[in-house]
C-alpha cells in the first residue's frame, strides 16, 4: 500500500489485524502515548476509560513529579492491558559512562541518534 494510503487508512480505523506502528513524535510520554491510547488519540482504535481520566490529570497536573507519577500509571495499565504488543523495537546503541570518551552524538548535524557503533570511542 502507498504511504499516503497507508497513513489515511491508518487515521480513519480501517486496518485491521496486525499493525506495525511508530510514532516520532517530540516530547514526552504523554506525547507518545496520546495518539495511541486516549479516546481522541488520531491513531486509538479504542481506549480505557481509566486511561482517558489519568491522562486529563496529567495534562492539568503543574508539579512534574505528580505528572510522571501519572505517566506511568498510564504506562503500566498498557502493559498490564496488553495493549500493545511490540514484536519488534528499534535500539540505538550509545555508549554512556566514565569510560567513553566520545559517544557519537551530535555528529550529523539534525540527526537525533549517535553515530555508527565503530566511531564510539573509549578512554
């Protein structure tokens, strides 16, 4: 299916069956879980009516820490829900830690992943 088609068939809950997803939106949780798992999230299928309410908290909550608590209440229901099922997940290896002495990052310019796993280098 071509991409436009994908995405639009994707928007308007016609897929059915398996669906590979990603989303690579900016942010925080809330903004990687809305579109996903909240009665109004564009590509939701169906939600948790306990999801919908801890996400409208959040959203009001103005002390960080009570917001991450909440973030990963909702978090927790998806998994405990299986509510998603990843067969797959995309890693980007970086190396962190007093032995490297340079991890990758920042070496395209825009590019929001370390560079190749042979250009980090240790102490």
């Amino acid at each position: 299916m071509e991409r436009a088609a994908y995405l639009s068939a994707w928007r308007e809950k016609k897929l059915k069956g398996l669906l590979i997803g990603a989303t690579g939106a900016a942010g925080n949780a809330a903004a990687r879980l809305e579109p996903f798992f909240t009665r109004n999230g564009i590509y939701a299928y169906g939600s948790l009516p306990e999801i919908d309410e801890l996400f409208q908290r959040q959203a009001r909550e103005p002390d960080r820490k009570q917001r991450e608590a909440l973030l990963h209440q909702i978090q927790r229901i998806v998994a405990d829900q299986t509510l998603a099922a990843p067969i797959f997940q995309q890693a980007f290896i970086w190396g962190v830690g007093p032995r490297v002495a340079d991890a990758g990052d920042s070496k395209i310019e825009g590019y929001p992943y370390a560079a190749p796993c042979e250009d980090l280098k240790l102490k």
